[in-house]
C-alpha cells in the first residue's frame, strides 16, 4: 500500500518482522483500551500486554508469517 509519502510503504509481512509485529499490537492495545469510565487502566492493559510481545508470542508471529508466506 502506498501513501502519498513516499517513506512508507507497508506490504504483506516477511520473516523477520514477527518481533515488530508484537510491538505494534502492544503498543495499540495501550493506546485503545484503557478507560477511565470503564475502570479499565493502562496498568490492567500492561498486565496482559506484557504477553503480546515476548519470546514465545513473537515466535507465534513469526510461525504465521512462514505459513502465510
């Protein structure tokens, strides 16, 4: 996909990018589902994020991008 600024580019993921995957789903997680109405802190968020970017869920990214390759 291009966008009108020729720095990005973004395209289907290649082996590699299992570890900046991870850090992207984290890092959206916390910047969506805190709510202060719902109760829900950035710290309940960071209790369960702290799973979406180590060793074993990156070797899960990794696994989806072979078999989807």
């Amino acid at each position: 996909m291009k966008n009108n600024n020729d720095d990005i580019w973004i395209g289907p993921a290649i082996p590699g990018d299992g570890k900046g995957i991870a850090a992207v789903h984290k890092t959206t997680w916390l910047a969506t589902y805190p709510n202060a109405r719902a109760g829900i802190t950035e710290n309940d968020i960071l209790s369960m994020a702290k799973f979406f970017d180590n060793a074993e869920r990156v070797k899960e990214w990794e696994e989806k991008i072979l078999a989807n390759g």
